[in-house]
C-alpha cells in the first residue's frame, strides 16, 4: 500500500473563524442605538496591539437600553455558531453615586436573515420589536476597580457562547445590550466547529461539519484508500458536537497481495497456518498440507489438523446381560479440543469376524453412541451367553475429511448365561409351587425349563461322589463358614474350587424336573423338611447356567392342618358375609322405594340441599330407572368428580419407581446450562435451555446434584421431582423432567424470571399499588388450597420460597423441607426437642412444639408470608432471636400491621394466626376473602394510620420501641429510635411532647422532612405501640 497509515482518533477539533476583529485595521461599521450608547475607539490589547474596541459606560442615567448590532455575517452551511468574547467591566462599587443604575452584565442576542440589516434602521420600533433570539446573560468573572485603572492594570474576561440550530437564512447579525454597566468590547471572535479529515481503518474521512446540537452525530461516509477493500460495509464515522470522531463502523483491509506501507496499521501479510502452504504469490488462502484438514467451523485462517489416533487400554466388566466399558484417550488427538467417541455393536456367532452382525436397535447406551465426551460407556439389554464386539472409534472435527476409516479400538466380550430367579407361590407338607420370571435377554426363544433340587440335610462335612465320566474317586472336604484361607504347600487352589466340588457331589443326590412355564409344583416331598431348588432355561444355543442355590421349605403336617382349618373357616365366614351383605341391600331398596313414595309430593318440585354443599338429585327427576348420585362440590366452586390424593414417594420401596412414575426422564442432549443463578442445597442452580424433541425451546431452571453424593442425598434431591410431577395447578411450579441416566444428576423445573418473592419485593419496595400485591397474594392461596385438597403439608411455605414470573404470577415451590437441611444453611431454624429444624418465624405454635404439620400449620404460614409481602420482604420478627420469637407467640403476641396495610389484610393474618388451630380460616376460605377484598378495592384503603388497637387477647409486637416507663420526652424517644437527626425537626414542627407525637401521621412525617420509607416505618410502629400503651393507661391515670 502507498504510505497511508491508519490513523487513531484526533484528540483536537477544527475551527472555522467567519468573523474576528483581533484582525480589523479599520473601523467596524457596527450599527449602535442611540446615538450616546456603545462608542467605537481604538485601543491596544494586554500585548499593546492596536486594536478596534466598543465601550458604553452610561452608570449615571437609568433605564439605559443601548443596543451594538454587528455587521453581517456568512455562517457557510454551519448549523452552530460559536462566539468568543473577551471583554472588561468595571465595578460598580467602585464608582460612586451610581444608585442602583449601574450594571455588571451585558446581554447577547442573534438574528437570523437571509440579508443584511441596512444601516438605516435608527427608529425607536424597531429596537423595541426586532425578533432578536437572546442567547445569553454574561457577567464577568473579574472587574476593575479605579484602583487598577490607575495602575494600568486590566482585568480581561473570556467568554465562549453557542447557539443554534441555523437554517431559515444564509447568514446572521449579532447584537450586544447594555442596560447600565461600564465596559469595554475588547474582540468578538465567531466561529464553528468540523472534525478534522482522517485515515481511519484504511478508509478516507473527509472534514465534517458538526451538528445542530451540541449532543448531535453526523454520519461521515469513508471511502478505502488506494490498493484498500471493504471488509464491513458500510464504513463510517460520526463526528460528535465537540469536533470529534467516535463510534468507527466498518473497515477496509490491504487487498490480497498487498499489507500496510512500513508495517503503518494492522492486516500485515502472514505466513501460513501450522500444516498448510500456499502455491501462488498474494494468496489468499493456504492448503492444507496431506494426511491435515480443516473442519467445517474451521476458518480459512486456522491451522489445519488431523484426525486422532486410536483409544488406548479398553476394559471391560461384563454383569449378566450389560456390560461396562472404559479407556484411555488417544496419545494423538490431531492438535484439536473437540474429540469425542463412537461406540460401534456388532454381535457374533463364532470368532470369525465376517460371522457378525449390527446389534439390536433395543440395546441401549449410556449415556449414548454417538459423540460421547467421556471415555466409558454403559451398555445393556444384550443378548445372554452370546458374544458381542464393541469398536470404540475416536473422532474430532475432520475426520469426516478424511478418505480412511476412523482409527479405532475393538474389544470382544461374552455375556452371562440367563439365570431366572425363583419365588414361593404356596406350600404343602408334601409339596410346593414355585414361580420366576423369564430371562429379560435369552439367547434366542426359551423351549423349556429345568428344575433342580435336592434335600438339604444331603450335604456333609465330608463326601465322596463317583464322577460318571471317570474311573476314580473325587473327594471333596468342605470348609466350616468361619475358615480362611492362607497359601500353606499343601494347598494352592482358592477357595471356590471346593464350591464346584459341592456342587458336583449335591447334585449326583437331587431329582430333576422340566416344565415348559416359568413355574412348577414339586411334589413327593418330606413334611418340614428344607429343599435346595436351582433352575435354568434351554434355548436353542443349549442350557444356560443355574441359578443360585436358594432354599424353600415344606409345612409340617400339624402346620398344614392348622392352615387348612383356617382356610375353612375363612371361606365359611366369607359365605356367611355374603348372606348378609345381600340381605341388607334387600332391605335398604325396599326401605328406598317405600320412602320415595311418601316423599313423592316433594320430590316434583325441589331439590334436596346436604350439609357442605352436596346436592343430591331425585332418580323421579329424570326419565328411567337413574340411580341417586352425589356430585362432591369443590371450594371454588366447581364440581369433580374425584380429588387427586398425593402420594409420599418415601413409601415406595424402591425410592427410584416415585420418580419413575411421576417424573419425566429427559434426555441430556435436550438440555442446555447457560449461567449460574443461585446455590441449593444439593448443588447449583442454572439457568438454561430445553429443547423436546418437536416441540419448542424453553427457558428452564436446572438443579443440579453435586459431586459425591451419597445415595440418601441422591434419593432426597429426586423425591422433591417425585413431590414436584405430582401438581398441576398455575400457582404451583411446574416440573420439566428430571436426568437421572447421566450425570449430573439433574431436576429442571420452569424459569421464573423475577426469582423469589422476598428479594423480589425488596428490590421493588413500595413500587406496587395494594390491589397488585393482594392479586399476588391471591395466586400463592390458590396454589395452597389446591395442595391442601390433595391433603398435601407443605411445612416451609414462606417468601422465599414463593417464585415470581415476568408476569407477576406467583408459585409456590420448594417441597422438601422433610429432607435433612445443611448445618451452614442461611435459613432461620430452629431445633426442636424432638429434633429435625424448622423454620421457627413461619411455623405455627403447634408445629414447633410437638411436629404437628397440618394444612392450619400451613394458614399460620400464609398469614407471615401476607405480612412479608405488605412489608415489603421485610424480616418478620425483624431482629428477634428465635427463642424470643417462641415465647412471644406464646405469650399471644402477634405482628403489627405493616405501613399503609389495610385493616382487613391485618385482620386476615391475625385469623391466620390464632392459637387453636381449628379457629384459623382454610385455604378455600381465605381465597374467598381475597376475592372479595379484590372485588371491592374501596375496602383496601384504610391504613395503619387509622388501625384501632388490636384485641387483647392478641396485643401487638412492637419492633424496638422504647418503654414508656423509661422514656419521657421526645428527644429521649428519638434517641431511643435511633433517630436523633430528626429531632429538631419534630420541636421546630410543635411535636414537643409524647401524647402530641402519638397523633402524627405518614403526611405530617413527609412535612417535617423524614422521607426515606424506612423510617417513616419505624417512626409510625413506635408511634402505634406507644397509642396502644397510652390507651391501656388511661383507665388507670384517671382513678
């Protein structure tokens, strides 16, 4: 390229002076009014340069209105015009008996026209009408006094102005107005700003004129220099009001074949990437050289790389029909980060290669076969006694560039022999039945089954057994439980070859059946006598292996007789219910019919109201023979036909099968973990995204479990997904899924965007109006009422635990208080003598004192978490320890109402809050009363202010207020608050004593200045604790 180089911004804009009279030699013609106003001389400057001035100093006569219009001037297609003054004035105070006349300030004005003002305007109109825009009022910095006039000494102001937008004419007048001051015009200089012309990323910016407004941007085009192209289009540059550059877009680059003139910039010609060369001369791209590829990611610039070489060291643990498989990464991955592995399945019929076949689509990888990122795999549902071989490949980015196949490693396993497990059906004193389930992967279809078995008292210590295939004795000793074995120079062989020789002897004493079912009945057996029962399963590649030795019994004859009597009598005993059942039924129609006849005068015309609001209607209502049916009503009214009852998922036996069937398994390939968004109490939390197969992406939340886990953590971290896939309500978090086949272990829930409702409320604080935050509270009671009718205790209902949505939806969520809580965990707890911790300040009395958890534990709950949103996520019981908490309540104390909390929401949380837990309102109830609250928003504008005091049998906590007895003035009380910075306030506003202070308000406190919302609702608690003390002293002061 010719020597440009790229430039970087210009710290320093251009200026354009249309107009200075530094440089006038002769006088400016300016036009002045009135005639004994601004006066042209001649001066010199602080350098003693010759040069042409106004002055106007009329101080001793008033009203003065003396106007300086300068000649016109071109403003060149600038749209803002600066003007620079440099002025001197003298200080009034200096001049004596100028009373009040006199001036330190001159007003500047601008005329916009497409001509000039002529010269002959003189009149009186049109100074007093002339559409002048005033710029400004200027006054000086620095004023001289007679003193400094006398010693010569001047006192130079400097004053810079702008104005604009320019548009109606090509030019404009100035105009100066005195209206007293003593003064002198020393130079007026105008001028506008441009940003200078650049060579900027290779492009040419040609000089731009600033813009209308101070804080304007003009768009600069750019255009590449010689032997330069765009790279992004299109190429421009804004220059600022300040004459500046900023904001590059766009860039031009050396054309192929040319770099920066003495390396001026950057685009220097490079050499080609690591494996790659160019043929011609100013290349642009360089080849890869043989056996290196590039990737379709890859960029022409990269270097080129290789396929990787074959996995090392590959084992194998096999267990009945799944097989473990592991190995080392290759030594060579081909200089790239994005290896992974292909598993390949191919199974055998004998040891010939060409002899085998893809595997099944049935058997499954895990955590798949293609693109795997570690380096093991889990496979299973293969084929019992049948050989497989497994070809571990290993890929990266181009391998699928490479003509050869990818470098691999091949491992050749047999599975285990299918082994059925037997259980007891029933059983005689002379025989019993036995049942197994099939093998899950035979080696082809099962033909029959052959039993096993033997008498246990057969075995002993020591046997002698004739192998029926050879000629000499095997003797086997048999070793007492407690044995250990040690290497001694008789005896080399480990332990379970004396197992074969028991086996052998065992089964040349046991009798054999075969059965074509998975089941059979042994008979000819002895009464109480203990049985050895082994079975295998035939298929057309021969017998598979025994099962374990396992041990069933036979009833002894008394035993059999006694089962047998109670047999009888329990078929007796049901014949005789049967007799009965049928005669009650008997008589309850007849009892029916007879009273539909009495009752049929009524029966036209009504119908019959239960108690709790089941109807039930008339069969004479309807045409035909219709039973009477009775419709449940549910608490919002409509009818179902069933509740759906939650199920504990620590009842199940296997904790897994709760997951299983309420949980959807996701696959990991569907999820994606995008940031961090908080700590659980298993491991972190994520945001992210799913994707289900056909349906569309989602934003999700991810618990995930952490490494080292223990199977208790992993059973309690999955029973919440197990509680969780149960509900399906709006105001209940919904589950996503889980993964449980791959690590992390991982539950995925729906993102709620707004996070949990107490930080939620805090960083909004009081940005909601009442109505808003009782619709909240209206969701999270219809997310309670739908868990209570499903006889569901939540145990942890609070703030934090209630999530919010971009909507303001709020869901309850969090079901797993039953699980053990970490010792440094952030939450309030409390451990209770019967232990396990619960969260003392939402936990009703009960609760905490004898674990009784009931869906009234959980009203007492909503009652605290109706109190945290009105309060906005305050604390509740602020800094009270949590035995303190215990005592109050015990003691019958409760919270007040927050500030500006309707009456009746306080009165809804103290119905929350009453100490027998059958008096407190159900869910169904309190979602009724909110409707109404909503329904009826006039209800909702009382206040604290205007709270009588509560009942006594519920008097209020007062959050640090001070005791009356120790405080007896106002100061003191301030002092008591913390709040001493106000206390001039409250006496300069005549609240000088206590009783006066109990009546302030939340208006009178904005008054006298307290305005951060946290004191006014320290202030007001204090203040209603202190009506309520007065108000019970009363009485007493009075007798």
């Amino acid at each position: 390229l010719p020597p440009f180089t790229s430039l970087s911004f210009s710290p320093f804009c251009l200026t354009e002076t249309v107009m200075d009279t530094r440089t006038a030699t002769a006088e400016l013609g300016w036009i002045s009014y009135p005639a004994n106003g601004w006066e042209e001389v001649s001066g010199y400057d602080e350098n003693l340069n010759t040069i042409r001035t106004y002055q106007v100093c009329n101080v001793f006569e008033p009203s003065q209105n003396n106007w300086l219009l300068t000649t016109y001037i071109d403003r060149r297609a600038a749209q803002r015009i600066y003007v620079e003054i440099r002025f001197t004035v003298r200080d009034c105070a200096s001049i004596p008996s100028v009373l009040g006349s006199c001036k330190e300030t001159f007003n500047l004005y601008y005329l916009e026209t497409e001509r000039a003002v002529s010269e002959g305007i003189k009149g009186v109109e049109y100074w007093a009408n002339a559409p002048f825009l005033k710029v400004d009022t200027i006054a000086a910095d620095e004023s001289f006094s007679q003193v400094d006039f006398g010693g010569r000494l001047m006192k130079v102001n400097t004053e810079v102005r702008s104005f604009g937008p320019l548009s109606k004419g090509k030019g404009f007048h100035l105009a100066f107005q005195d209206l007293g001051a003593c003064m002198s015009l020393l130079a007026v200089r105008v001028f506008y700003k441009k940003c200078p012309s650049v060579v900027q990323n290779f492009a040419f910016f040609p000089e731009t004129l600033t813009g209308a407004e101070s804080t304007s941007l003009v768009i600069a085009r750019g255009s590449c220099i010689p032997n330069a192209e765009e790279v992004d289009v299109p190429i421009k540059l804004y220059c600022n009001g300040d004459g500046e550059w900023m904001v590059p877009i766009g860039s031009c680059s050396c054309k192929a074949g040319f770099e920066p003139d003495n390396g001026n910039g950057a685009g220097l010609c490079q050499q080609c990437p690591l494996n790659s060369r160019s043929t011609i001369e100013a290349a642009t791209l360089c080849g890869c050289r043989n056996g290196y590829y590039r990737g379709d990611m890859d960029k022409a610039e990269d270097v080129c790389t290789s396929v990787p070489s074959a996995p090392r060291n590959v084992v194998s643990v096999v267990n009945q029909t799944s097989v473990m498989v592991e190995w080392h990464p290759p030594r060579d991955i081909g200089h790239r980060e994005d290896l992974s592995y292909n598993v390949l399945c191919r199974r055998c019929h004998s040891n010939e290669r060409r002899a085998c076949q893809p595997c099944d689509d049935s058997v499954a990888f895990i955590p798949g076969k293609q693109g795997l990122k570690e380096t093991m795999v889990e496979i299973s549902k293969l084929r019992a006694h049948t050989s497989y071989t497994f070809e571990i490949q290993a890929v990266n980015g181009v391998s699928n560039k490479s003509p050869y196949p990818a470098q691999q490693l091949s491992i050749n396993i047999t599975t285990n022999q299918a082994v059925p497990i037997m259980h007891q059906v029933s059983s005689t004193s002379r025989s019993f039945s036995l049942s197994w389930p099939p093998p899950e992967q035979p080696n082809g279809i099962i033909l029959d089954y052959e039993i096993l078995y033997f008498d246990k008292l057969c075995s002993s210590p020591l046997r002698s057994a004739v192998h029926p295939s050879t000629s000499f004795n095997l003797t086997a000793w048999i070793p007492p439980p407690s044995f250990q074995a040690f290497p001694t120079p008789y005896m080399s062989f480990p332990l379970d070859r004396f197992d074969i020789a028991a086996s052998l002897s065992s089964s040349l004493n046991s009798s054999m059946v075969q059965s074509k079912i998975p089941n059979v009945v042994l008979e000819g057996l002895r009464p109480g006598t203990g049985y050895v029962v082994q079975v295998r399963a035939r298929t057309v590649a021969g017998y598979g292996a025994y099962s374990k030795d396992m041990l069933f019994q036979t009833l002894t004859d008394d035993e059999y007789k006694s089962e047998l009597g109670q047999q009888l009598s329990l078929i007796a005993g049901s014949l005789v219910g049967g007799v009965c059942i049928v005669s009650l039924v008997a008589i309850g129609i007849i009892c029916t019919r007879r009273r539909q006849l009495k009752e049929s005068v009524y029966g036209d015309k009504l119908q019959q109201y239960n108690a709790g609001g089941e109807v039930t209607m008339r069969p004479d209502m309807f045409s035909g023979p219709t039973p009477t049916v009775t419709f449940p009503t549910m608490s919002d009214g409509h009818s179902s036909p069933g509740v759906k009852i939650y199920i504990d998922p620590f009842t199940y036996e296997d904790p897994n099968e709760a997951v299983r069937e309420f949980a959807k398994e996701i696959d990991p390939s569907c999820v994606k973990i995008e940031e961090v968004i908080g700590s659980g109490e298993f491991g972190e939390v994520y945001k992210g995204r799913l994707k289900p197969v056909g349906k569309k992406e989602i934003t999700v939340a991810i618990k995930t479990l952490k490494v080292g886990f223990s199977e208790r953590q992993r059973r309690d971290f999955l029973s919440e997904a197990s509680i969780m896939g149960q509900f399906d309500q709006p105001n209940i978090i919904r589950l996503e899924g889980v993964v449980t086949k791959s690590r992390p272990t991982m539950i995925i829930t729906e993102f709620m965007e707004n996070g949990a409702l107490d930080s939620f409320l805090r960083q909004n604080d009081g940005q909601f109006p009442v109505i808003q935050l009782v619709g909240m509270l209206r969701g999270i009671t219809s997310g309670m009422r739908y868990l209570a009718e499903m006889s569901y205790v939540h145990r942890d209902l609070a703030a934090r635990n209630i999530l919010v949505n971009s909507n303001l939806v709020c869901k309850v969520s969090d079901f797993g208080l039953s699980r053990y809580l970490e010792e440094d965990t952030s939450d309030p707890t409390y451990t209770s003598s019967l232990g396990g911790k619960i969260p003392v300040r939402w936990t009703a009395p009960e609760a905490i004192a004898y674990r009784k958890f009931t869906s009234a534990s959980d009203v007492w709950s909503y009652g605290i978490v109706t109190w945290e949103v009105m309060a906005y996520g305050e604390r509740p019981y602020w800094d009270m320890s949590n035995q303190d908490v215990i005592n109050a309540i015990e003691q019958d104390f409760r919270l007040p109402a927050p500030m500006d909390c309707p009456v009746v929401l306080h009165q809804l949380m103290l119905d929350c809050w009453q100490k027998d837990r059958n008096s407190r309102p159900k869910f169904h109830d309190l979602v009724s009363m909110l409707d109404k609250m909503i329904r009826n928003p006039a209800s909702l504008k009382t206040g604290t202010n205007n709270i009588p005091p509560a009942p006594s049998h519920h008097p209020l906590l007062d959050r640090g207020a001070p005791d009356l007895s120790s405080v007896s003035s106002v100061e003191d009380w301030l002092a008591a608050l913390k709040m001493t910075q106000y206390r001039d306030s409250f006496l300069g506003s005549g609240f000088t004593s206590l009783p006066l202070v109990t009546d302030i308000t939340a208006e009178d406190l904005q008054r006298i200045g307290v305005a951060l919302a946290g004191h006014q609702k320290k202030i007001l608690t204090s203040v209603q604790s202190m009506r309520h003390n007065i108000d019970d002293q009363s009485p007493t002061e009075s007798v």
